[in-house]
C-alpha cells in the first residue's frame, strides 16, 4: 500500500529521537497508563459476572455473556474510529477523552436496577478501553521506532495485561469485605481519575516522532498490493487492505479474532466449567491465574524475540498453542492436564498477541499507523461480540465441552492460515528496509 503521509505544519524545531532509551521517561509514563487501563477490565472481570445470578436472578448462559458482546461491539468499532482520528488529531487527545467514559461506566453499575443496565454500563466500558490502550500503545510504537518495536509492545501487553490481574485481585479482597457494589467501583474511579490526570498532565503527544519516522519508512503492503498514493487513506481504504487485498494482513486480523474467542472461554466459561468437573473456587482462580500470568509476563521476552527473529515463528506457534492447551481442557479431567493446559494457553497467548499488533505496526506507514491498528483492533476485539454469541450458543445445544471444542478448533485452522499466508514483517524484512 502506497499511502503518503501529510506534511506537518507543527513539526517541532528539533527532530525527535526514536527508541526507549531517549523517550524513557514518556515510554514509563504511558506503561503506567496501559496499567491502569488493564485494571480498569481487572476489576470488571471479577466483580461483574457474579452480578448476573446474586443481583439480578440471571441464569442463562447467553444473556450473563451479553455484558462482554456489548463490551466487544463498542469496542471493536471505536478501535476503528479512534485509530483513524488519532493519525490526524493526535493520541493524546483521545486518550484523555477515552478516560472520561469510564466514569458513567463505574456509575451505572453502582445504580444500576435490572441486568441491562450493566450491558449499557458497558457499552461505556468499550469507548474507555478502545480508546485509552489503542492511544496508549500507538504512543509507545511512535516513541520506539521500527528496531524495538516488538519489545515496546510487550512491555505494553504485559503492563496491561498486569493491569488486569492487579485489578482483580484488588476487586476480589474488596468484594469479600464490602460487598458485589459500590465498593469495587469506587476503586475503579479512582483508578479513572489517576489515568486522567496522567493522560492530560504528563504524557506527550507522541505524533511528532510518528512523522519523523515515516520520513525513513518505506510504505507498502506485506504482498506488494498498492490502492495508490494518498496524502490521507480513508477508512474504506483502510479496510479493504487490511481485509481482504493484502493476505498476509487479513490473516493477523483473522487470527486476532479467533484469540478473542479463546479468552472468552476463559473469561466467560472456565469457571462454570471447571466447579462443574469438581474443583473448588480457589483451584479455578490458581488456573486463570497461570493463563494470565504466563501470558502478562511472557510477552516482554516474546516481544524482545520477534524483534531478533521475526514475527511470524512466535505469532504462528503460539496460536497453535493455545488451541492445543483448550484441546487439554476438553479432553480431560485430569488437574495435572488442566495446568499444563492453563501454562500452554497462557504461552501461546505471549507469543501470538503482541507481535500480531507488532506485524500491523511493521507494515503500516507512521502516518496511517492509527488507522491500521484500529482496523486490526476492529477485527480482534470483534472476537469479544462475535465469541460470546458463537460459543454460548455451541455451549447451550451440546454443553460447554463441545464449545471448548470449537473454540480449538477454530485456533487450528487459524494457524494454519498463519502459516500459509503470513509473511515476515520484522526488522530485517524487505518492508522495512
């Protein structure tokens, strides 16, 4: 794709340096926030779901998953918005609005009266995290540059994905001593309110480094498609060639999905599912807690390799991974398999989820870059609207079992679209010379 980037009439007196080192400071600071961000849907992911049943009397499977497909719709859709908005008003802006959202997200569910009331409460959610971690990484992919790009989404990826597992274990120790709601609640307002007064007091704009990058950047699709020059690509552009016209971009979309529909099962179904086959409450947050864990700090060291040697070897293994560890929970009901499965999952996850963002990042100029991501983030956070409908009604006609089935199933034969229409886009490949 021959997209041009637009002159800019505000390029700063002095070219900005590319890299971690000479952007620390800003790299940390949008770490922190990536942090806060992951807690926010920490805190969700616990104290939310047992609302269904305790608060509102909500038993079928389908309607307690309907918070996560209205999380995911809004969420996919407004990656797309704000990725292309970004290229042309900024990251900082955006961030700073996508924190506001999550203050009637908080609201709502401490008011809230009826079960639909917390699907709305996420529809604000989705705005927040689309928003806020699509600013955030963008950011630090301007900050870095093409050499340490991997790593600098790793350390996102694993900051966020800490994020998550910190808001958690928070939500659980306040749920147990205060209750479902408010309280844990009001710890995710104030987890808004330090990201706002970070986001609109400390972070930079990060747009100037993205254009002194594209200055060197050799724009083009991973398969030489190439709609024309543009000084400003349109989302329709956009769209087609990360679809469909270029194969090696349709299939990172495809399989950011299909690892959606993976984490839904953890999110959604697991713990039906494991106190269904006989462990204890405790036994299913140890399991999760390996799935995260593996997956949150696996992904710096997965990050710094991709950037060694490749992208395509660590995205295409770890979807065969994870579809191999959900193999192992549906065919047995051995504990020892159940870890190793959690471990294989978690790993697999490492590997594939932040080079996959990183492939989009290599192939993408620096001046439609928030418009790429935010077509790719459509795709894989459409696996959260997409996962919840596709599994809970497998789930509902032949048990959860068959649903973890499929859910292998469909990483399969995502892999190996991987491996038969990737092509490399890392540091020594020819897109970035």
């Amino acid at each position: 794709m021959n997209f041009v980037g637009p002159t800019d009439r505000r390029e700063p007196a002095t070219e900005p340096r590319l890299g971690i080192r000479p952007n620390q400071f800003q790299f940390v600071v949008f770490t922190f926030v990536t942090f806060l961000v992951g807690a926010t849907i920490g805190i969700e992911r616990v104290a939310v779901p047992p609302l269904a049943r305790q608060a509102f009397g909500v038993t079928s499977i389908l309607y307690t998953v309907s918070f996560l497909s209205a999380f995911g719709l809004v969420k996919s859709v407004m990656n797309l918005v704000s990725g292309r908005l970004s290229d042309g008003r900024g990251r900082k802006p955006l961030l700073v609005v996508g924190w506001a959202f999550g203050v009637p997200y908080a609201l709502l569910i401490v008011f809230a009266n009826a079960w639909w009331e917390i699907v709305v409460a996420n529809l604000f959610l989705g705005v927040n995290q689309a928003l806020t971690w699509t600013m955030s990484v963008t950011a630090k992919i301007d900050l870095v540059g093409p050499r340490r790009r991997g790593l600098a989404v790793g350390i996102d990826e694993s900051a966020g994905y800490l994020g998550v597992g910190a808001g958690g274990y928070a939500a659980g120790l306040v749920v147990s001593a205060y209750g479902l709601r408010p309280a844990p609640y009001l710890v995710a307002l104030g987890v808004i309110l330090v990201g706002s007064m970070l986001s609109a007091v400390v972070a930079s704009e990060t747009l100037p480094w993205a254009r002194s990058e594209s200055k060197n950047h050799t724009p083009g699709g991973t398969d030489g498609s190439a709609p024309g020059s543009v000084s400003s690509p349109s989302v329709v552009s956009l769209l087609k060639f990360m679809s469909w016209q270029d194969r090696s971009m349709f299939s990172i979309c495809q399989a950011g999905m299909v690892n959606k529909f993976a984490d839904t099962l953890v999110a959604s179904f697991f713990p039906v599912y494991l106190l269904h086959r006989g462990m204890s409450l405790p036994q299913v947050g140890r399991l999760v807690g390996v799935y995260a864990g593996v997956w949150g700090l696996g992904q710096v060291l997965s990050g710094a390799l991709a950037d060694r040697i490749g992208r395509k070897a660590p995205i295409t293994s770890g979807t065969f991974l994870i579809a191999a560890g959900l193999a192992g929970f549906a065919a047995t009901n051995l504990r020892p398999a159940y870890l190793a499965g959690a471990a294989s999952m978690g790993l697999g996850m490492a590997l594939a989820y932040p080079n996959l963002l990183t492939a989009v990042g290599d192939t993408a100029d620096p001046s439609w870059r928030g418009g790429a991501l935010g077509v790719y983030r459509l795709w894989r956070d459409g696996g959260y609207a997409v996962g919840p409908i596709v599994l809970g009604a497998v789930a509902a006609a032949g048990g959860i079992t068959a649903a973890l089935w499929t859910g292998a199933g469909l990483l399969l034969v995502s892999g190996l679209l991987l491996a038969t229409l990737f092509r490399e886009t890392g540091p020594r490949s020819a897109s970035n010379r």
